[in-house]
C-alpha cells in the first residue's frame, strides 16, 4: 500500500525525511512520480491539482496537509466514499494561537508606533481588549487559552452555541453581530463552507467598535473585500491583519498590499511542524491500512 504526497509548489523535503523515519518501510512518492498508481490508497495533500484524484482508483482516504480542508470536500474527482481527514494538531493550533497574541500585542501596546519613533515619548497603549473568536474549534479553543493567560476578556461565535471552560459564545446571525460588537480584537478562525463564504461583510463590519482590529486566518473568501477596503476607510476596524486570500499570493497589484491599515502575512500564521504532520499522518495511514476509519475525518456534507 502506497502514501502519496501531492503539494506542489510546497518543499516536503522535511516531511519526507520524517515519514520515513517514522515508518523506514513505507512506499512513499510524491507527485507527480506516481508509479503503479493501483497501489496508492492514501494521499496527503495540499493545493491538489484539479482532477489529480481520478487517476487514483484504490484511493481510500485523503488527508490535507493542514487544519484547512475546504480545497477537498467538494471536489468532482474525489468520490463522495472517499474518507477526507486533516492534520490539525497541538504544535499547529499553539503556532496560530502566537501569531494572534503577536498580532493583538502590537496592536494593543503600539508597538509598530513606539519602535519607529526615536524620540523617547512613550504613548500609552490602548485599553486591554476584549477578544471575540469567531470559530471555537481545535484551533479557536487554543487561541481563547493563550488570550486568557493574559487575563483578556475572551467571547466567542460558533455553530453549536456550546463551549468549554465557561467561555461565553454566541451563536446565529444576531449573536455574530452581537459578538462584534463586543470585540475590540475580531479574530476569524472558521473553516470556509458554503454557510461561512462572505461572512465578513459589511454588516458584520459596522458593528464593530471604531479603532478595533480584525485578523482574519480563516480562509480570504470569508471576507468581501470590497466590504472591508470601505469599512476601513470608515475606521471600523481601525487595522486589519489579513494572512489568508482568495488568490494566493496575493497579487502585487492588490488594494490591500498599499492600504495603511491593512498587514498582510503569506499564510504563514500557523506553519506545519514536519514531525507532527508525519507523526498525525503516520497515524491515519495506518488505520487504513488495517482498514479501520481514520481518525479526524471530517464530515464532507457540513464542510469540516
Ligand atoms: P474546527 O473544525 O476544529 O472548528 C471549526 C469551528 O468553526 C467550530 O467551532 C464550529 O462550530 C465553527 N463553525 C463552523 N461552521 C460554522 C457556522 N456556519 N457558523 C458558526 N460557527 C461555525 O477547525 P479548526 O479550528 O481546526 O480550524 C479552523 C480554520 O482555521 C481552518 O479551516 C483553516 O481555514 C484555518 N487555519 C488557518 C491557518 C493559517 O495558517 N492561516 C492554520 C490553521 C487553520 P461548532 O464548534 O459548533 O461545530
Ligand atoms: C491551513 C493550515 O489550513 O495552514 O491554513 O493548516
């Protein structure tokens, strides 16, 4: 039974190098030198060109190469019995949850501000912020533990309206804007689905407090874009940090790469730990290969 990767455009070199530690007989190719392609039964993968998986007949599970699997549910060249899984761990969410606390830290204490000014003048930072999470999943649930160990104020918005540790959330239409308008720091964390595309829009975006800030590591297809360059202009948010496009890289003629209040990261708020991936990877492969389901399966109907 073959473990393919398919990642172009992406170095595996360090992913390899572990899966084969971890597993020294593992058949492992990477696309695209697919050799007998029958022999393939588990795939990981990641920008997946366009009908890649229909040259696979014995695939029988298909893994993204990170928490993100919204480039895999709905795909005409992968069956609807095919298994989609998703390697969303604790060394990834702990990663993501950093980036977020560095992002409202230099927000909040001015740091971008006092670190460009030569003349010894402290300005005095804003007021401690209150976080609203939008998505309390694997990833959101990290990000609200690293806030409240800064004693934050944290909220959050989700689908279920359940939490764990006492943490407040929202939920539905009324309970998003309700969430906004709460948030001094709005934080998307939410897989894109078909009921999530668009959803910072400017509805959403009045809500929010003037010189609050928005970052957004969901997916670039959450935002309107057009919704957030006016409701910038407007001051609400007063900043964006945007890691996550539409079209990526973010071409260089975008409005958002010149805009004063806009950050622009390469989608590199959270970056996969090789030892981990292989290490979550390993563990799926081998219940296929026993032919149990895989752990972290997602439901493919709902979209994560
Ligand atoms: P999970 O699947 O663990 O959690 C998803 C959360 O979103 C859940 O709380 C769920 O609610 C909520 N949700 C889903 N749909 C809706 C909806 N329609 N309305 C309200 N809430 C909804 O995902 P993760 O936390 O692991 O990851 C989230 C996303 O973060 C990924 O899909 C990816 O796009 C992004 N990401 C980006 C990274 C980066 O580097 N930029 C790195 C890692 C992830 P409920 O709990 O009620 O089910
Ligand atoms: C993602 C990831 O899903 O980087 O964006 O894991």
């Amino acid at each position: 039974m073959a473990f393919l990767i398919i990642a172009p455009g992406r170095d595996t070199r360090a992913l390899e190098a572990e899966l084969r530690r971890l597993e020294p007989g593992l058949d492992l190719r990477v696309w695209p030198q697919l050799g007998d392609a029958a022999a393939i039964r588990f795939a990981l993968a990641w920008n997946a060109p366009a009908g890649v998986f229909g040259d696979l007949p014995a695939l029988c599970t298909v893994a993204s190469l990170g928490a993100g699997v919204d480039a895999l549910v709905d795909r005409p060249d992968l069956p609807e019995t095919v298994p989609v899984t998703r390697l969303a761990g604790p060394r990834l969410a702990a990663d993501l949850a950093a980036y977020l606390v560095a992002m409202t830290v230099d927000w909040w204490k001015r740091l971008d501000e006092q670190r460009h000014d030569r003349s010894w003048r402290p300005r005095p930072p804003r007021p401690a912020p209150r976080i609203g999470l939008l998505g309390l999943g694997r990833m959101g649930r990290r990000a609200a533990q690293a806030f409240r160990s800064l004693d934050l104020e944290v909220a959050g918005w989700n689908r279920s309206g359940r939490a764990d540790d006492g943490l407040p959330v929202e939920c539905g239409d009324d309970g998003l804007v309700r969430l906004a308008g709460r948030s001094d720091v709005l934080i998307n964390l939410l897989p894109l689905t078909a009921a999530t595309r668009g959803i910072i829009d400017a509805r959403l975006l009045a809500a929010l407090p003037a010189d609050s800030l928005l970052i957004n590591v969901g997916r670039g297809a959450h935002v309107i874009e057009h919704d957030l360059l006016a409701a910038l202009d407007a001051g609400r948010p007063g900043r964006a940090v945007l890691d996550v496009f539409e079209t990526e890289p973010l071409p260089d003629d975008h409005p958002f790469r010149r805009h004063p209040d806009v950050v622009v990261t390469p989608h590199v708020a959270a970056l996969t730990d090789p030892r981990e991936a292989a290490e979550l990877a390993l563990a799926q492969w081998r219940c296929v290969e026993r032919g149990a389901p895989p752990p972290d399966a997602v439901d493919r109907v709902r979209g994560y």
